[in-house]
C-alpha cells in the first residue's frame, strides 16, 4: 500500500498530507487506491491491443476511479 501512496503523492504532491492521512486510516480510500492502480496496471498492459472496446470500459472505470479518489483527497464526501 505505501507504493500506491506514494505514486499518488506524486500525481497530486499539493495533496501530499491527505493522501498520507487517508492512507492511514481510511478502508475506503485503500479500496479505491488499490483498483485504481490494478486498473492502470491492466491498462497499460493492454494498450496496442486487438479490442478496443475493452480498453474503452478500462479507461472508463480508470477516470471514475479517479474521480472518486480525487473527492476523497479534496474531504468531498462519498456517497
């Protein structure tokens, strides 16, 4: 979990205190952290690939689960 804190850091340093803190103690900031980068990971291992369509709900479900944890980091509550 402190590799997937940390890139996250580095996408938002200005957020670098609450990423850390929601790290810590928040089950459903983990949650989301760790299928937002298991997505990314099967995104780009799939770049150049046969199936568009795949790719697309890949990179759907990439930009919500960013969305989400972007809330999150912000103290925008979830619902």
């Amino acid at each position: 979990m402190r590799e997937k804190i940390q890139k996250m850091v580095e996408r938002f340093p200005e957020h670098a205190e609450s990423i850390r803190a929601l790290g810590k103690s928040s089950a459903r900031f983990q949650d989301l952290l760790s299928d937002f980068h298991r997505v990314e990971q099967r995104l780009e291992s799939r770049r150049g690939a046969d199936d568009p369509g795949s790719l697309d709900d890949l990179e759907r479900r990439h930009r919500n689960l960013r969305q989400e944890l972007v809330m999150l980091i912000q103290g925008y509550p979830l619902a």
